[in-house]
C-alpha cells in the first residue's frame, strides 16, 4: 500500500493493525523514527532477494 496522501494518524493506524501473531516479521518493524523505516525497506529487500532465489533454485525464472 502506498501512503501518498495519507496523513499520519491514518499511517500509524493501518500499521499498528497488523497482527503481531500472523505477521511477526512486518509487525517487528513498526515504529515511527527513521531507523524504523529503515528496517521496514530492509526486510522488504531481504523478503525480495529471497523470493527472488527460491524462484531461481527451481527454474521458475
């Protein structure tokens, strides 16, 4: 989801509704400070580079 627009209460709204149980990893990231966004893009490059190698180990790409 893209929050380009949205104010900060409607952000940190959707962001503290992940559900810590389904989601531990994302929910792990929350928070409001520069480092927190930056954990929150390394996970999603972590998250890539590994979707990205599992589809190369079976020949899907």
């Amino acid at each position: 989801m893209i929050f380009d627009g949205y104010d900060r209460e409607t952000v940190a709204t959707f962001r503290h509704s992940i559900n810590r149980e389904d989601l531990p990893l994302v929910a792990s990231t929350i928070g409001t400070t520069p480092d927190d966004r930056e954990a929150e893009f390394q996970l999603g490059v972590k998250c890539l580079v590994q979707g990205i190698s599992a589809e190369l180990e079976h020949g899907q790409i």
